[in-house]
C-alpha cells in the first residue's frame, strides 16, 4: 500500500480553493432567486382562494419529491430544447451555471415558500390588524411590524438553506461545472485517479470552513436580531 502523499494534498487543495467564488455564485443566486420564488408560493398557498391554494401545494409537493440531480439533468438537457422549440433560440453558448442557479432556485422555491409560510403564520394576526386599525398600509404593517418578527423566526432555516446549498450544489459536476468538486474531480481525472484519498481530503478541507463559518455567522445574526427585538420591546 502506498504511503499518504502530502505533497498532492497540499497540489488539490491550492488548485481547487479559487473555485470557492464558482460555488458562492451559484450559492447565492440559487437562495437569491429560490427567495422570490418562495415568496409567490407561499403568497399562493395563503390565498383564500382554494384553486390558488392547490396550485402553491402542487408546486411544492412536485419539487420536494424530485431528487436534485434528476431535475438537474432534466432542466440541463430538457430547457434547451424547449426554448429553442418553442421560440426559436438556441441556447448552446448558455455557462453551464445558468442551468445550476435555475435548477436550484426552483427547487429552493419550495422550501423557501414553507419557511416563509410558517414564519408569516407565527406572527400574532393581531399585531398586523392592530397596526392597519391605528393608520398604517397593510404594506407598511407588514414591513414593520410582520417581516422583523417573522426574518427572526425564519433566519436559522435561512442559514440551513445556504448550507445546504454548499453540499447539495456539489452535484453540479455531474454537468461539467468546474466548481469545488468539479474541479476537483478533473484534478483527480489528470492524475489518473491514484490520489483520490489526497484529493476528498482537500476537498473536505475545503467544505467544512465554508458551512462551519456560515452556521457561526448566521447564529451570530439571529443572536443580535433576538436582542435588538428585546431592546425594542424594554423601550
């Protein structure tokens, strides 16, 4: 059995670390875009129309049960096809990113719309019929008296959604995105796949900072919105 190479740990791990800007991109144009989509989702499943309802249902139902590399593929192979059919433009020079965030967003748009739903409904509905009751815009009671209370509530998913992303995200080699795994994956392919063990090892050293330093901070920031909730409340 051959002996542990340091040398190549070291070789993956500098020449893997400057695809952490690929990965952070599609990281947070997934959340970015996966937000918005939520919003309209959970807007939909509050509706008090029953058909809006079963359309919000449906949808997160659907995502929920694809796994993530099905839809990945569906949405890498099956969107272009679709585009260039039905409108005629070919998206063959399309970054291969575009498909990830795409893929990811609609995915994260329906655990995004449940966290947003159950924030929203966590929030005393007395509180907004107070505030309207006293002079302000259902938009304006929501914007300061609704959304504070239900981000504080919402905010450690917030932070799941992002870790979650970092891993899960990872499945984008399967495209050929040179993101960390990607990246690693051709290193690994160059050296004839003798040094795997060197090669997840630097990987592993790559992925745990990155999810490690987002539970920290995201844990600091509801900490500080918790207190500056209870400072306002004192006051």
């Amino acid at each position: 059995m051959r002996a542990f190479r340091w040398d190549m740990f070291t070789e993956f791990f500098v020449k893997i670390l400057p695809y952490i800007s690929v990965t952070l991109t599609y990281v947070v144009g997934s959340v970015l875009f996966g937000f918005f989509i939520g919003i309209g989702i959970a807007m939909l499943r509050l509706s008090k129309k029953r058909a809006l309802q079963v359309i919000g249902s449906l949808y997160v139902t659907i995502f929920r049960s694809v796994p993530s590399v099905v839809l990945l593929f569906v949405i890498y192979y099956g969107l272009p096809m679709w585009v260039e059919n039905s409108f005629g433009i070919i998206l063959e020079d399309t970054d291969t990113i575009v498909y990830v965030i795409v893929t990811f967003s609609l995915l994260l748009g329906s655990s995004m719309s449940e966290i947003i739903r159950t924030s929203y409904l966590a929030v005393p509905k007395g509180q907004y019929e107070a505030a309207v009751m006293v002079g302000l815009t259902p938009f304006t009671a929501i914007r300061r008296i609704v959304f504070p209370q239900g981000f504080v509530v919402a905010l450690p998913n917030f932070g799941n959604i992002f870790i979650f992303m970092i891993k899960e995200g990872a499945l984008a080699y399967t495209i050929g995105l040179h993101d960390i795994l990607g990246r690693g994956m051709y290193l690994g392919g160059l050296k004839a796949n003798v040094y795997n063990l060197e090669l997840y090892l630097a990987l592993t050293f790559i992925y745990w900072p990155c999810t490690f330093i987002l539970e920290k901070a995201f844990k600091m920031w509801e900490k500080s919105l918790r207190n500056k909730r209870k400072k306002e409340k004192i006051c």
